[in-house]
C-alpha cells in the first residue's frame, strides 16, 4: 500500500495483510533474549527485573512512560564491537543513535571512538571529556559555524559530504592554521535492503558523492589539492537495519576500485576505509542479526580480498555501529490507560506514551513486540495494537503483537529494543513531556537524562 495514498498520510487500521504472522508465542511469559537486554529476567511470580530492580519498582520511582537502559549491556557490547576489530580497526559509535553525556563516558572507558554530526553532538561529547581526536564528525551541511568549531577542538576526521564543503573545510583550517583529517563520503549505488528511508548508498539521495560519472574521483582530486586538508581515506554508508553483508561486498569492492584509481593517477594509496555502520539488531524474534564477531570476520575478509585482487595494501577498517550497540539494550516502560476490543480485528491497548517517546512505527513502518511485565498471566492470547495517547490515527507503538486477554488498565507493559533512535527522535508532540533515561545497573538506577517538566516547556515559550 502506498504510504502517499492520502493526504492525512497512510492508512492504520487495515486488518492484518495476507501471510502476516497470526500465531501467538508458546508462552506469553516468555522473553526472547535475542530481543530483550542482557539483565532482563523475569522471576518464578511473574515479575519482570532488569539490573536486579523489578520494572514494578522503577514505575513507581521513575514514573512511566520511561526508557530504562542496561549499563551492563551496553558496555558488553562496547567490548564485543571492540575485541571483534582488535587494534587494527576503529570502531565508532554512532551518537545520533542516542547520545548522553553518560553514554559519552561509558565509551571512552570502553576504548570506543564516536561519530557525531551536529554541533549539539559535539558539544555534549566534548562536555563529557571524549577526547576530540577520537571524534568524527558527520553531516551532509555542516555550517560554517560547526565546521570551524569541530577544526578548533580538533576532531581527528570530517567526513566531506560535497564539493562546497570540500572548500568550507579547507580554508577553515588554513586559517586557523591547521591541517584537518578528512575522509570523502561516496555513494556507491547499493541498494541495500531496508526501508526506503533509510537506505543510504543507492545515488537519488541527500548523502555523499556518487562514484557514478567519476564525482568521487574528481572530489579525491580536489581534496589531494588542498594545504588545509589530509585525505586519510573514503567513507561508505549503505543504509541502516541490514542483516545481508552482500551489500558490504559490493560496496568495499567498488571503494577498492576507488582506491585503486587514486594509486593509479595520484601515487598516492590512502591508508583507511570506512564501511560505516547499519548493521539490524532483532526487534522481534523473527530478526537474526550478525554477532559482532562475525561481521568484523566476514568485513576484514571482504576488504582483503579487494585489496589483494587490486594491488593494494590493506587499509585501515573504520566501522560506525550505533544501533547494533544501544539498540537491545534499552526498553520502554508504559503503563495501560485504556482497553478496547474491536470484534473481529483486534484489541486497541492505549498506553501513556506513543509516537512521542517512539516515532519509528509511524515513520518506517517498524515492527517491536510487547510484553506484560508487571505480573504473569496464564489467560488466552488476545491480538492487540498498542496506541500512544495523541491525537493521531498514526499514533501507533507495536502495529500487531499478543498480549494477554485478562490485560486491564493499570498494568505495565514494555516494548524492547528501544534504545536506538527512541530517545534522539522523541518530539513534544501535543506538548508531551520527553521521557526520561534510567540507567539500571546491579541493583541501583539513576537518572542519566531527566523527563521533561511543565516548566521546560513554558521556559522556551517567549510568550
């Protein structure tokens, strides 16, 4: 169905499309650990924890809606990202994923880089002590105020993104006297598959500098040019939730070829490759993403074997992984305000959140699943769409999932795998108050992003 068939936007409230999945889980108590974080458990009563703190608890101290996030988890995967490159690669986390100050900390202690691309990215990174040469910054049009504040604090690479900003850079650093590192974004027509918004490599789009018609050749020429930039490399970004590493394939080969063309008219062999990030966590059991391991494997050995066909040294592997690393590692806590059965479709579950606090379902269509965590229940699957509180009809959390029949206003309910994107896209739609982040670690949570108040809201009205 075409999301552009009306002007008020797509419908919501089709039955379920033919071959959807219709079967409820074995067990409605049951918790995928695929899809939940490390430290979620759920006990013999029924009570779901996470860090050893019941989520019963949490509601009561943090209130509801609310992210809550697994410190554990999370530095875990800092560490499997980390080990998997080794010390011949780096890995960046991406910040537009989510990004705190705390966040900022957890991945300097880890030993992980950090990848942002608006001046508030740069700012809280730089407020919490990321050291500005492990920075890359990001951004298809970088201002000439972030450019010169990301040269100043020193950022160890910018990511060039056009011509014009091939320049804007380069005579930002000769006039403050600096030589700054770049890597040239490309666009290197892969169609990865994922969701049109956010597939990234195919040419009809805002980011980088297609290889197609030799732009990308020529941007490497005129970058080789210039006193205030050096070009340490070619930067690629094939899109975003893949689980396929064909189109990594396709995509080093044809920055290898990029590479090679560079040797061949420059003498010049650049010493490193970015192949971005993208890489799909599981939002539903039916997901089965690659383990850190294998990916870093299956890259290497692509690059290599490129490398080697072409004659080249291999260069130095940059990966960008943002969801892959928060993503499973936080959920959203709401509580159930309203029940209501429609005959024969399904149940409407309205929560005290919704596309406020998770815009993902509305804009790319995103499937999550949803549990009740508050207590165990042994009723019969009912079908459910659960609903935020705005005055949409798009205002959807999880489109189709089953819940409990004997579900009734007050309980808790979670839905997993919202620590990517949750958070950095939530909105004030309807002047909903942003929820907070709560990071839960053996036994104690704290606050590590405060929720909204009233008084926020009134302090940027001028009136």
């Amino acid at each position: 169905m075409s999301r552009s068939a009306h002007p008020a936007g797509p419908r919501h409230a089709d039955v379920l499309p033919e071959g959807h999945w219709t079967a409820p889980p074995a067990d409605l108590n049951a918790l995928d650990a695929k899809v939940w974080s490390r430290t979620v458990e759920r006990d013999t009563e029924g009570a779901v924890s996470v860090g050893g703190i019941e989520v019963a608890r949490l509601a009561e101290e943090f209130g509801t809606p609310a992210y809550f996030l697994d410190e554990d988890d999370f530095r875990a995967r800092c560490r499997a990202w980390r080990d998997a490159f080794g010390t011949e690669a780096d890995v960046f986390y991406a910040g537009k994923a989510f990004l705190s100050r705390a966040i900022v900390r957890w991945l300097q202690e880890e030993g992980l880089n950090l990848d942002v691309c608006s001046a508030g990215e740069l700012t809280t990174a730089l407020a919490a002590g990321m050291p500005a040469e492990r920075i890359a910054y990001h951004g298809n049009n970088k201002s000439p105020e972030e450019i010169e504040r990301a040269v100043e604090a020193g950022v160890g690479r910018i990511v060039l993104d056009s011509f014009q900003e091939i320049v804007r850079v380069a005579h930002t650093a000769e006039r403050l006297g600096k030589r700054q590192r770049v890597q040239i974004r490309v666009t290197v027509g892969v169609e990865a598959h994922t969701h049109e918004f956010i597939a990234t490599a195919h040419e009809d789009q805002k980011f980088g500098i297609a290889l197609a018609g030799g732009q990308a050749a020529e941007a490497v020429r005129r970058a080789l040019k210039l006193d205030g930039l050096e070009l340490i490399g070619i930067h690629s970004h094939i899109g975003s939730q893949i689980f396929d590493m064909a189109g990594f394939e396709v995509s080093a080969r044809r920055v290898v070829q990029l590479l090679a063309e560079v040797r061949d008219e420059h003498g010049v062999e650049l010493p490193e490759i970015d192949l971005g990030g993208g890489l799909g966590i599981a939002y539903t059991s039916d997901d089965d993403p690659r383990e850190p391991h294998e990916i870093a494997k299956a890259l290497g050995e692509i690059v290599t074997r490129e490398c080697e066909a072409a004659g080249l040294a291999t260069p130095r592997i940059s990966v960008e992984p943002g969801r892959a690393i928060v993503g499973p590692t936080a959920f959203t806590l709401y509580r159930v305000g309203t029940v209501k059965p429609l005959e024969g479709l399904r149940t409407y579950v309205s929560v005290d959140g919704g596309m406020s606090d998770n815009i993902r379902t509305a804009l790319y269509d995103a499937e999550y699943t949803v549990a009740l965590v508050s207590r165990r229940s042994d009723a019969e699957p009912m079908l459910v769409r659960v609903v935020g509180k705005h005055c949409e009809s798009g205002d959807i959390v999880v489109k189709d999932a089953f819940l409990p029949a004997d579900l009734a206003p007050g309980d808790l309910i979670a839905v997993p795998a919202t620590g990517a994107y949750c958070r950095s896209m939530a909105s004030n739609y309807n002047h909903a108050l942003r929820p907070p982040v709560v990071a839960v670690k053996d036994g104690e949570a704290r606050v590590i992003v405060r929720r909204e108040t009233e008084e926020d809201l009134l302090r940027l009205d001028v009136g």
